[in-house]
C-alpha cells in the first residue's frame, strides 16, 4: 500500500517508532533477567560448595571418630597378637602381673626424673648463683643434687628388678618356665630357668620369691592361680612360722586347755 498523504507518513513513522522502542524495551528487559539469573547462578553454586564442604567436614571428624574409638581395640588386637605369639613361643601363660604396666610406668618416671636432675641442675645452678660461685663449688653441688637422683632410680630399680610380668611354662615337659621381666631401661627380656633351678632366696629383699641361676623373681600372691601354685611347688617358698614360736610351745596343748575351761564355764 502506498502512502500519499503525509499526515499518514507521520502517523506511520511515529508506529514504527513505538514498535522499536517497545521492541528494544522488552529486549532490554529480558536482558536484564538474564543478567540476574546469571548472578543468581553463582550464588547457588556457593551454596552447593559450602553445602559440600560442610558434608566434607562431617564425613572427616565421623573418620576421626571412628579411628579415635576403634585406636583402642586395634591395640587391644596387638596384644592379642603379641600374647599368641609368645604362648606359641615358651608355652602356656600361667601367670599375669595385676600391677605390670603400673611399674613399667614408675620406671619410666624415675628415669625421666632423672635426666631432668642431671641436666637441669647445672642449668639452675648457673642461673641462680651467677658469679657468685666459682666453677668448682658449681661442680660439687649440680654432683651433689644429680647423686641423689641417680640413687632414688637405682633404689627403685633394685625394689622392682625381681617383679615377674607374665610366666610360661613348656607345653610338653611342664619343667621349663620362661619368665618376662623389665631392665633398668625399660626393655623387656626373658628368663628361662627350671623348676629344679627354684631355691630359697636368702637375701633380705622385700619383694622376693624364689630364686632360680642367681636372678630373683616375684610373683603376686593374688593374682597366682591355685594350679600354677601347685606347678611351680610356691608353698616350699612361704616362711616357716614355727620357728617363731617360744620354746616348749605347743599348739594342741593349748587348744587343749582352752576346752577345758569352755567346759568348766
């Protein structure tokens, strides 16, 4: 259709520009909702990571948990182990210490102790005294205070030398004992000996049993079973309180006499 009139071509130039600018309107405006999912977008996404770090984090302290609580059990499984072995090793365990780890710990105490006095000392004497005290009179008192940390660990060392950890017995022969005991520096070892090796100890030691090739060894009485009592012959090693008793003491005499004045009263 042609346009003559030009009252008609304004009216048609002033459509034509309404529809662009209506057309560049909505165009801008969808635009905009673009640029908006688009910055949406990137949030979500933080979301969704810290939303995962945060699963992350959960499943790691669960691990940590699970290793903290199953640590005990796996330790409690190597010495299963170890225990397997050494009765497959020596033979039958028939004896266990109630107070093992207890004087295990008390050495390793005295001999940290120990090295804090012997290299502490001079250090604190050095510090405290300055130029005060010469080099010499320095030396005798860090020998002074590091002699008496040496003394108490050797006294301790000498009271729990003779304490048996755990004793085995042969399977076959039920003579040969193997006995597990712990050095001045915390190793553990393994005494063998016989049951004909087993003798009397003469030593005024408080914490002895028997004695078997020179070495002393002691034994809880709570925690011995009444067979390994009877295997090992324990009785032969209790003290013989007869002895102590006044001459011309006898025992039925005066049970004797206590009747018969129950009777009398």
């Amino acid at each position: 259709m042609l346009i003559n009139n030009s009252s008609d071509f304004n009216v048609g130039v002033f459509l034509l520009q309404e529809h662009c600018s209506r057309g560049r309107f909505f165009g801008g405006v969808a635009f905009t909702q673009q640029q908006k999912q688009k910055q949406k977008q990137p949030k979500a996404t933080e979301v969704m990571t810290s939303s995962s770090k945060a699963v992350k984090t959960t499943r790691k302290s669960e691990t940590n948990r699970r290793r903290m609580s199953s640590s005990p059990s796996s330790s409690d499984n190597d010495d299963d182990d170890n225990t397997q072995l050494l009765n497959a090793k020596y033979g039958q365990n028939i004896y266990t210490g109630a107070f093992s780890k207890t004087v295990k710990r008390v050495k390793m105490l005295s001999l940290g102790s120990l090295g804090a006095t012997v290299f502490g000392c001079p250090l604190l004497i050095e510090l405290s005294s300055g130029a005060s005290l010469d080099m010499s009179s320095k030396i005798v008192l860090a020998g002074s205070m590091s002699s008496i940390g040496l003394f108490t660990t050797v006294m301790l060392q000498w009271f729990v030398n003779p304490y048996v950890r755990r004793l085995w017995v042969d399977s076959e022969t039920k003579t040969k004992v193997t006995a597990e005991k712990t050095s001045l520096l915390l190793q553990t070892y393994y005494a063998k000996f016989e049951l004909k090796d087993m003798g009397v100890c003469e030593s005024s030691h408080p914490l002895v049993t028997w004695e078997a090739n020179g070495e002393k060894f002691y034994v809880e009485p709570a925690s011995t079973s009444e067979e390994t009592y009877k295997l090992l012959e324990l009785q032969r090693f209790e003290p013989d309180t007869s002895k102590d008793a006044p001459m011309g003491y006898d025992d039925d005499e005066d049970d004797d006499d206590g009747r018969e004045k129950n009777k009398n009263t």
